[in-house]
C-alpha cells in the first residue's frame, strides 16, 4: 500500500535500517500525511544488528561487519518491558510465549509490527545495499547534502534532504584497551562483536574481560557450550550477582605473558582464549566534523536536547536517535523515534522552544543523570526520560508502567544471575 505523502518542502534522510531508523519511518506512515522520506542501509535486509551473519570483520564488500548478535542469544530483559503500546505478543504470536525470546523471536515479532501493524509498506522508502559516506550542512541553503554509495553497484552520488535522523545505533566500533603483553598472549583475542558459538570455547578456560551484560551473558553462554573455566576481568567495581563455580570475577588485569594472566590480586593463571567485553565507541565518520556528537555515550547527551535533537548545528535538524546508552533499550529507542517524527511534522508541544529553554532542558537531565550507578537508578531515570517524551509527542506514555517489571527483573537477576531468564513475566497490555 502507498502512503500518502504531505505536500510540503520537507524531505527526510533516515540513516539505518535497525529498530531505530525503521521506528522512525513507522511513526512518520502512520500520520495521515508525512513527508517524504529515504533511508540507507549497508545490508540487504532490515533489522540493523538483529541479523545474524555468519562473517566477522568485513563483509561481502568489504565494509565493516557491525552484526553482534550469536547463535542461541536470548534478550537479557523480560519481553514484557519490550512490548509495543500499539502490537502485543498475543497478536503477533496468537499464543503465550516465554518472557525471554531468543534473537530470531525478538527479530520477527519487531517486522510484525513493521509490516501487519504499519499503515503502508515501509520497505518502499529503503535503499538497501546504500551505504552513506558523507553528511554536511549547507549554511546558505540550510539543506544537508548527503554523499551516498551503492556498494553493488559502486556508483557515488549526492541528494539534498531538510532533515537527517542518524539512526545506527551504537554498537558499530568496538573499544578495545590495551594490557601490558597482550601482544605476546598465544592463544585467540577476541572482541564480543565477533563472538558468534560458544562451542568455540569448549573444554578451555577463557578470560572475558568487562562484566557488565555482554560479559556476563557472554561468560555464561561460554559455560553451556562446555567451556572449563570463565574468569571475568573487570576494571571497577564487581557485579552485585551470585555465579557458579566455573566462572570467577578476578577485577583488574596486571599483564599477559604467552599464555598466562597475571591479575592485580597476584594471582594468575593459563588460558586458552580472551573475549574483550568492552563496550562500543559512538563515532560517526560520515557525518560532517561540526554535525557529529562526539561526547562518550552516557544516559544523556550533552548538546542533545529530548535526548535526540542535536543543537549546535543543522538550524534543529538534525537528529540522533537512539545514541543514548541504558537499560530500557528498545523502548526508549521508538519514544524517540516518536518523538522525532511527531517534531518535524510539527505535531508535538515544542512548536516554539527558545534555544535557552532547550539548554536549560539538556542541563536538567544531564544533571540528574550525574552519579547513577545502579540499575534501579537507571531504569527509574529512563522511565522518567520516556514520561517526558510521551507528554510532548502525546506517544509511549504506556511505556512508563514497565518501571515495577524492571525492578523485578533486577532483582531476579541479583538473586541468581545463572536462572533470572526461567522467570514468566505478565504483559502489561493482554494479561498474558
């Protein structure tokens, strides 16, 4: 089905194809009138880092591989906190389904609502196999000019949009620190961007460094597929959760010698590989040096105002959606996408916002977001953030009821990190 098109200047360019860009192009096709939209995506299909590949490295063109998902993943975080307002489980489903999918589930329920759910095909405004390679600003038209380069058939060429949403997430560039002899360590180093099967690691004693969700998740996975030993290097503080026996928190690493770790507490030992569970640097080559967030990625942004408008240039065009890390995932991400969408079509309460109030805006929630460290703090702040946007965009206030669930699923988590996934959870919307 077509969708009709609003007859103004505005054309949209939507920079991935993952949940964010396509929540984007969701709430744009279901307004009665949108502008006209593109979005460019390196992969032949949608679903950004939700697709599985076999490759590592690069891809079939050689562009960088950013797929961090692995066989057998299960989401970390109880379905029902997940849930779209506007598409249950139940209806996707037709029947109850555990609270923990696995990638593949997750994945098929998000195209359901893409496509049962959305007002017209949202794949008519996807270039798939388009990588863009340069964003900039026109002052004197205050246009964006954007360089894109379609990697089948290697041709370059430039289109003129009103509006830039950057939507490609942030797990595109891992970080990896150095250790003293890493270089000299003679087993497989690896980041968790690469980790694809934990039989990989059967019968060795593997080093994860970083405990944090992908460590821990990572570290137990290694265990199931018949690893001997997992120790969890970490650089701050220990995880609050109960492990098993096979796998140690050791906190910092000394040094690597061939095969051996030396920890700070004295102690070492042999191993056979080490998975560096280190999180992601946010950059964004493509984008034009003034227009790029270049701030580490925290649970708000500095210069970002409703945690995705980007202020210091592009005349409040400009959009990063989803750039902001916590724990709320992809609800936070379709409350801004929401929110973006209901801004440019001007259907959201800040018509006309001076830039000291969207300042002034940006500071309290910087601020408030200053010193939290613990989950319940984090879930409770984005619950906060997601009431915000829904009051504005009048979107995802639903969104803010999942606040009980999560301190639920925190605390089953910190009762038992090796079971949290057996527990059932009930859907706010259905009563499944």
């Amino acid at each position: 089905m077509a969708c009709p098109y609003a007859k103004d200047d505005k054309r949209i360019c939507i920079i991935g194809a993952g949940p964010a860009g396509v929540s984007a192009m969701y709430h744009f096709a279901q307004m009665a009138n949108f502008p006209e939209m593109v979005c460019y995506d390196k992969q032949g299909r949608w679903g950004g880092m939700w697709n599985y590949t076999w490759r590592t490295g690069t891809d079939k063109y050689g562009e960088p591989c950013f797929n961090a998902m692995y066989k057998r993943l299960q989401i970390n975080s109880p379905k029902e906190v997940l849930e779209f307002p506007d598409y249950s489980y139940r209806e996707h489903f037709g029947r109850r389904v555990p609270s923990y999918l696995y990638r593949g589930e997750m994945l098929d329920y998000m195209e359901g609502r893409w496509t049962d759910n959305s007002r017209c095909d949202l794949r008519q405004f996807i270039r798939f196999g388009t990588a863009v390679r340069h964003v900039a600003f026109d002052d004197e038209s205050g246009n964006f000019k954007v360089t894109v380069n379609d990697l089948e058939k290697g041709s370059y060429h430039e289109e003129t949009f009103t509006h830039v949403i950057v939507a490609v997430g942030l797990y595109n560039h891992p970080c990896l620190p150095e250790f003293p002899g890493i270089d000299s360590f003679e087993g497989r180093v690896l980041h968790a961007r690469d980790f694809r099967d934990d039989f990989e690691f059967r019968n060795q004693k593997v080093l994860v460094i970083g405990n944090a969700m992908s460590g821990q998740d990572i570290a137990f996975h290694i265990m199931k597929g018949g690893g001997q030993k997992v120790y969890l290097g970490y650089k701050n503080v220990p995880s609050p959760y109960k492990w098993p026996e096979t796998i140690v928190e050791k906190g910092p690493i000394s040094c690597f010698n061939r095969r051996r770790v030396q920890f700070a507490d004295g102690s070492s030992d042999e191993i056979d590989s080490v998975v560096f569970c280190t999180g992601y640097n946010s950059i964004y080559p493509f984008m034009e040096n003034r227009l790029r967030i270049t701030c580490k990625s925290t649970l708000y942004l500095k210069d970002v105002y409703k945690g995705c408008l980007y202020m210091p240039q592009g005349d409040n065009r400009l959009f990063y959606v989803g750039a902001v890390r916590g724990l709320v995932g992809l609800s936070l991400i379709d409350c801004l996408a929401a929110w973006t969408a209901r801004y440019i079509n001007e259907q959201t309460l800040e018509k006309q916002v001076s830039e000291d109030e969207m300042r002034a805006y940006v500071d309290k929630w910087m601020t408030k977001a200053m010193g939290i460290r613990e989950h319940a703090d984090i879930v409770t702040y984005q619950c906060e953030l997601m009431a915000d946007l829904a009051k504005s965009s009048g979107y995802g206030m639903q969104y803010t009821l999942s606040l009980p669930l999560f301190l639920e699923w925190i605390k089953h988590r910190n009762d038992d990190a090796w079971t949290y996934r057996d527990h059932q959870f009930t859907s706010m919307y259905t009563g499944d």
